[in-house]
C-alpha cells in the first residue's frame, strides 16, 4: 500500500537528515533493562528501505548491553511546530560488520570520531573538574539498526487529530484510530 501518510512520514525524516536543526533529528530511545523502561536522546543517521532506522552509539553504553539482553526498542519523534508525533517500534541489531563499521568511522569527521574514544566507558563516575581523556588508538563505535515493525503517527490538528497504526506485514498495514 501507498499511503499518502507513510510518503509524508519518509520525507520528514529524509528532511531531518538534510536539514540542521529540524526537530526530527534527535529522537528519544527507549529500551529496557530489567523490565525497566530507560530512554535516552540519541541521533538519527540515516534512514533505509522499510523505515530502518540507523544511529550510533558507544559500544560500552548501557543501551547495547540492555539491547544485547533484549532487542525491543522504541523511537519517539516529536516536530513542534507541526504537532506530529511518530512512535517506531521493533527490534534493535547491533551492527557487528566490521568492514560495514569501518566505511562508516571512515566517513565521520573527527570531531564526530571523539565521542567514541572516551578512555573511560559512557556513565563511569568522574570527579567534577576530572578532565575527560581520550584514546588516539582505540575507539567504541558502534551502530544501531531499528528494524521497525509499527510506526503510530498522531497528527494534532483542529477540527480532528489524526492517529493511524502501520504494521508491517508483507506491506504496510494502515488502521486508523481513536486519537
């Protein structure tokens, strides 16, 4: 099916990898840990056939080891300006290909490359005027891949919101509901 819907929601996000500042950039994660939902901010790096999403992380991050435990994850985009909200939601591979990750650490600036080579893993205890070392030789970098099943999109809008549910089947199944 092509839903004018599902076209609309691949070009916001399209627009959000081109476009500096777009709100759809920064996404809120969720996964969980010990039947404990945790979210976290992460950044949006690309988006591929059937809605896959894609960011990287630290591989010492709490989030790989709790998607190792459990690969159920969330993704919550939110546009002000335009009241739309979209929720993803499938399971999370944690990229291993290192030639895959090579071509990418190639590709990132070094300023990019930095967040990856902490000495210390991401969450360790640091006093407060502790300055952060960084490793020349080794880096952590890791990428994410969201293989998503369902996408809600929820449209705020007057005289009615719009909500519709996407669940992938051998297409895109499109059921509208109560906002």
């Amino acid at each position: 099916m092509n839903s004018i819907y599902l076209t609309a929601i691949k070009k916001e996000l399209q627009t959000a990898l081109e476009t500096y500042g777009h709100p759809f950039r920064y996404f809120t994660c969720g996964t969980i840990a010990n039947g404990t939902p945790k979210q976290r901010t992460v950044v949006l790096r690309a988006v591929e056939n059937n809605y896959k999403l894609i960011f990287y992380t630290d591989k010492r991050s709490a989030k790989v080891e709790q998607l190792r435990n459990n690969s159920a994850i969330s993704a919550l985009f939110y546009h002000p300006d335009k009241k739309l909200q979209l929720i993803f939601t499938g399971n999370a591979k944690i990229v291993t290909d290192t030639k895959a990750l090579h071509n990418v650490w190639t590709s990132l600036s070094d300023n990019a490359k930095k967040d990856y080579t902490t000495q210390k893993a991401p969450g360790s205890s640091k006093e407060p005027n502790e300055i952060v070392d960084y490793l020349s030789n080794r880096n952590f970098f890791c990428q994410i891949e969201i293989e998503t099943e369902r996408i809600e999109y929820l449209k705020l809008e007057k005289p009615q919101h719009q909500r519709i549910l996407f669940t992938k089947q051998d297409w895109w199944e499109e059921q509208f509901l109560i906002p």
